[in-house]
C-alpha cells in the first residue's frame, strides 16, 4: 500500500524468519520511482513504529534505469 503512490511494484518480499527483522524488500519500475519512495517515506510511522527506507546495496551499485528496463522487458 505504501509504494503504490511511487508506480508499478515490479518484485516484492516479505521474508519470513525466526528473527522478527521486520523488513520487506521492493522493486520499483525505475531508479526516479525509487528514490522518490525513499525521499518521502523514511522516517514517516507505521503502525507506531518509524520506518526506515533505503535502498538496497546491491542493486543500487549494479543496476541503472536501462538495466531494468531490458530486465522488465525480457521473456522469463
């Protein structure tokens, strides 16, 4: 519900561990999309609790818009 604002989810996971880490992790359409999200909701609360947003590590050092537009468009 959160990123919905910020277009299409491409990819979602809510890892389910014995940990309670509490993080999901999210593909956006476009790095502009993820980083609006990022901009607009880190530190805004949820369910009283402050959310942290931020972009993943990996993908962020390998991935550019036309990397993940050839990811989008290719046949699985």
């Amino acid at each position: 519900e959160l990123l919905r604002p910020f277009g299409p989810i491409l990819d979602f996971s809510l890892p389910q561990t014995n940990n309670h880490d509490g993080y999901a992790l999210a593909k956006l359409q476009s790095n502009d999309a993820a980083d609006s999200a990022v901009r607009a909701l880190d530190g805004c609360s949820l369910r009283g609790c402050t959310v942290r947003v931020r972009r993943a590590e990996y993908w962020s050092r390998f991935v550019d818009d036309r990397t993940t537009r050839k990811f989008v468009d290719s046949p699985r």
